[in-house]
C-alpha cells in the first residue's frame, strides 16, 4: 500500500513578511493578419525572446506575482524549477452564468502548485518562493499553441554578470540617461566654475602687480 506525505511542511507556507517585491503578468493576445505568426502572444505586451531577460529573482527570496488575463477564454500559467502558492482568484464573469468558473477558481492557500489556471477576464494573485535553483529558467502559458507563438517569458533567478549590464539598460535605460546626462551636466558646470575662479585670480594678481609698479615709481 502507497502513503502519501506532504513534500513542505506548514512552516514553509509562504508569509506575508517574507514578500520582498510585487510584480504584474498581464497575458494578451495580438490579431495583425500581417504578421506571422497568427493570431500573435504577448506577456506584458511582449513576444518571447530567449535572449531578453524579462524578470529577475534572488536565491531565498518570495515574490509577489498578479497574473492578469483580460480575454475570454483560460491561460494556464506553468513556471519552471519553482513553487508558489495562490492567494486569490477572481474574475468579471458571472459564476452563475459561468458555472465552470466556480471549479477553475477554488484553490487553498496552503497548497503548493507549478501550475494555476488564469479565469477568463480575471487574475490570480500567487507567491513565488524561489528556492535550490538557480540561473535562467522560464515561465508560460501552458497551452502549446499559446506559448509557441509568443506567450513565454524569461525569468533569472541571480545576477548574471555579464548580462547585468544590458538587463539594467534594458529596464532602467531612461533613468540611466537621464543621471548619466546629470552628471554631465554637472561635471560642465564645476570645470566652468573653477576656470572662472581661476581667471579671476590671474587679474587680481596682475593688479596688484601694477598697483605695487605705480607706488615704487
């Protein structure tokens, strides 16, 4: 006879305290009949690119998700390597003229998952504890036809090195110009500041050097 344990223990329940950032996935659907593929898949209004970075994480940490789906029909979020646990569900249909709904939504809190269904017009608020992993891994919708055209996401669990830099252009690009032309700025200012400070001196002594002439002629 087969026993079932649990994997976690209840000290492993994710808590409220242990939340150190919030972030938003908004699952969407493109219909350009010029582009290929059709109809087209975005998270957060972007194509997959496996060579983008589209979220990080740190080892140890939990994260707060909101997987928002603003069309008519389910997407089954599915990550890789991790575990979460839901918070909340919800949707702007009707349970009584959807009954479904009623099973999609159900969920308890102290179960671990990999995987949620996105209600029709409706989101699921999840934790992520990011644990014994770490380095580029995925995220998706886990329809197949959703995720080979487009509805996939890079996530990186660490800083990789060599793409930091480009991941914080990538992201903070406008704020990055925007110290970096500050700091120019800046730098302009102070070298003009100090040849005037520095001229000015050269005529004070030169003055004084005709005043010292007139008063020894």
């Amino acid at each position: 006879e087969m026993t079932f344990t649990p994997g976690y223990t209840e000290e492993q329940n994710i808590q409220a305290s242990d939340i150190v950032a919030s972030e938003t996935i908004v699952f969407s659907m493109g219909a350009n009949r010029n582009q290929a593929p059709f109809p087209q898949y975005y998270v957060n209004g972007k194509a997959f690119d496996g060579n983008r970075l589209d979220f990080m994480a740190h080892p140890g940490e939990a994260r707060e998700y909101l997987l928002v789906n603003a069309q008519h029909n389910v997407h089954p979020f599915h990550i890789h390597v991790n575990r979460f646990q839901i918070q909340e569900m919800g949707s702007e249909l009707s349970t009584e003229k959807y009954p479904v709904l009623k099973s999609v939504m159900d969920f308890d809190k102290n179960s671990w998952r990999d995987i949620v269904v996105v209600p029709p017009n409706g989101r699921a608020r999840i934790w992520v504890q990011y644990q014994n992993y770490t380095g580029k891994t995925l995220f998706h919708c886990h329809f197949l036809a959703h995720e080979d055209t487009g509805m996939m996401a890079t996530l990186f669990i660490g800083l990789p090195q060599p793409k930091l830099l480009a991941y914080l252009w990538s992201e903070y690009r406008d704020l990055m110009l925007g110290v970096a032309g500050g700091i120019l700025v800046g730098i302009v200012l102070f070298l003009g500041v100090l040849g005037n400070r520095r001229r000015t001196a050269g005529y004070e002594v030169a003055e004084m050097n005709e005043l010292k002439s007139k008063v020894a002629d």
